[in-house]
C-alpha cells in the first residue's frame, strides 16, 4: 500500500474549498480562527477518509501533529473512526486525543471498532474522565454516552460523570448532555440524579432544558423535570 504524503492530502483537501461553509462553521467553533478553516464539507471529509484508509499508507499524515487546519483535524477523527484493528486505532487515537482543541473535532470522532471492545474501551474512559485537558474529558464522556447508556448501563457510570469537576463550559455541556440523553434512556436511574441536586446548579439546570428539548422524553416527564429546575432563589 503506497504512502500519501501530508502534503497532498492538504492540496486535495483545499480542492474541496467551500468558502462559505467555512465562514460559517468558523462561526460555531469558538477558538479556530478564520484562516485556519478551510471550508470542507463534513460528508466529503468522511467520504475521503474511508478513501485514503481503504486506498493508501496514512501513517505520514497521522504522524504530523499538531495540523495547521482544523479541516486537517477533522480528517485525523474520521480516518481513526474508520480504522477496523482495535489497537492501532487506540494507539493513534491516544496520540491525538492531545491535539483536539474544539468540540466539532471531539464530538464527531468516534470509532466504530470500539463496539466490539467494550470492556477495553471502559478502562480508557475512567482515564480520559481523569485528565486535565477539557476535550480528552469531553471524550471519555461522550463515549460513555454512546456506549453504556443502553444495556451495558450502570449506575455508577452515572455517578462518575456526575462526580467530575470542572469549570470548563465544553466539559460541563456535555455531563449535561450525558444526562439529558440517560434521562431518555434510563429514566428511572436518571432522574435521581436531579431529584437530588447531585449535579452543581448549571449543569443542573442544563440537563432539564436539554431534556426537554427531546422528543424522547414525555409530556409528563417534562412537566415533572421542569419542577425541578433550580431557580436563583433556591441557590
């Protein structure tokens, strides 16, 4: 399998220049800056990942961290989304997880070969959940949404989640995403959670919004969450 060089993957991702898309999502990624952003279409990102993994050596192109582009970015998680050996992907993905730096980057990489490890994949999460880097603890939330909120859930998985202590607003958002979504889930368990104020006041508060912006939760689970919110009064 021949070697693509990083510089010709970054002239074939510059011929997918969508300018305007890329003002736009600049828009909605606090901390990248305009001239970092090239402006490529996420299902042409995707597409071009399974591309390159399929077709060539990508090591080169992985190696070279921190990109210049967050497009760059971008493809790095979806070509580590797409990788089938379960520890080479651990491998790479241990490696860049450093190098995220927005949540666009840290919420759309995630491995499908991971489904098939699961055990494994719980002991990374214990540790991403520990780091000191917000989007490495966003990850390791993220993942325990997507992968142990259904038969594999646990009640301590909940309260890890809820034990992490944070000041960041991206690692924050997503501890209440975790909850609004277990909320639909595994209502029962969830929802002790918020009866008890185990979680500080915002996260509190952006769970219930959250989970009632869902259609998966009932009219009368929403009138109950909506009971519950903490106003500033009750602080």
């Amino acid at each position: 399998m021949d070697t693509i060089k990083s510089e010709e993957i970054l002239k074939k991702l510059k011929s997918f220049e969508d300018r305007k898309y890329g003002d736009f999502q600049q828009k909605l990624i606090p901390g990248v800056e305009s001239r970092a952003v090239i402006g490529v279409r996420t299902p042409d990102l995707r597409k071009y990942a399974k591309e390159l993994i399929k077709n060539y050596d990508v090591s080169a192109f992985l190696k070279k961290l921190p990109h210049k582009y967050f497009d760059e970015n971008q493809l790095h998680a979806f070509i580590i989304s797409e990788m089938k050996d379960y520890e080479s992907c651990m491998e790479e993905l241990e490696k860049f997880l450093p190098f995220v730096d927005n949540w666009a980057t840290c919420d759309q990489m995630s491995p499908k070969i991971f489904k098939k490890h699961k055990k494994e994949l719980l002991i990374k999460i214990n540790g991403w959940m520990a780091s000191d880097r917000t989007y490495t603890i966003r990850f390791g939330i993220g993942m325990l949404m997507e992968h142990f909120l259904d038969e594999d859930f646990d009640v301590k998985y909940a309260k890890a989640v809820a034990a992490v202590k944070s000041e960041e607003y991206y690692v924050n958002m997503m501890r209440a995403w975790y909850f609004a979504t277990a909320l639909a889930k595994q209502y029962d368990t969830a929802i002790t959670f918020i009866e008890k104020k185990k979680l500080d006041v915002w996260t509190h508060n952006k769970t219930i919004q959250k989970a009632v912006e869902s259609y998966r939760i009932t009219a009368e689970q929403k009138e109950y969450l909506r009971s519950l919110k903490i106003k500033k009064e009750d602080r």
